[in-house]
C-alpha cells in the first residue's frame, strides 16, 4: 500500500510546509522554484514518473499497480503523463526496457 503523504505537493502540502518553516506559500514556491528551476509539483510529478519508469523497468507489477505506487489517480493518469514525459507508453517502454 502507498503513502499518499510522500506526494502531497499541491497547495495544502505546501501551506503546510510553509506554516511548519514560518514562511508564506508564496514565497516557499517562488524559492523552490528559483532553486530548482520548475515548481513543487512538476518536481513531484518529475519523481512519481522516474519512479514508475524504474518499476516498469525491473518489477512485474501491472500497470495499474504502478500507477496506485506511484501516487497516479489511476492507469489512464499514469500513461498520458507517462507518454508526456518519455515519449512512449507505459507498456512501450516496458517492452523496451525488458
């Protein structure tokens, strides 16, 4: 079963962070941003798709259990995204990979 919590990027994750360092959203976006050149969660999704990519790569989990692992609402979510990123499906690049 995953942790939902190590994906909580959107504007409650970040509030929260925020609050917890004393600093307003806005300015925890703004420098994560000016650090890492893209947002909190283009970061997380960037690190969800790598981490499905290693599963698809060297696990035999369906496509539908790398997706829930990943933090992905579901395998159609996993797939556009993935294809977006990589150029290739979920499955294509399993195959290619394999």
């Amino acid at each position: 079963m995953r942790d939902d919590s190590q994906y909580t990027v959107g504007n409650h994750g970040l509030c929260t962070l925020a609050r917890e360092l004393g600093r307003h959203p806005v300015y925890l976006a703004q420098a994560f941003r000016s650090h890492f050149r893209c947002s909190p969660g283009d970061f997380a999704r960037q690190h969800r798709l790598q981490r499905a990519a290693k599963l698809l790569a060297h696990s035999r989990l369906s496509l539908s259990e790398v997706a829930q692992d990943c933090g992905f609402f579901d395998q159609p979510h996993l797939s556009r995204s993935f294809r977006a990123r990589f150029g290739a499906t979920p499955g294509e690049y399993r195959v290619r990979a394999g």
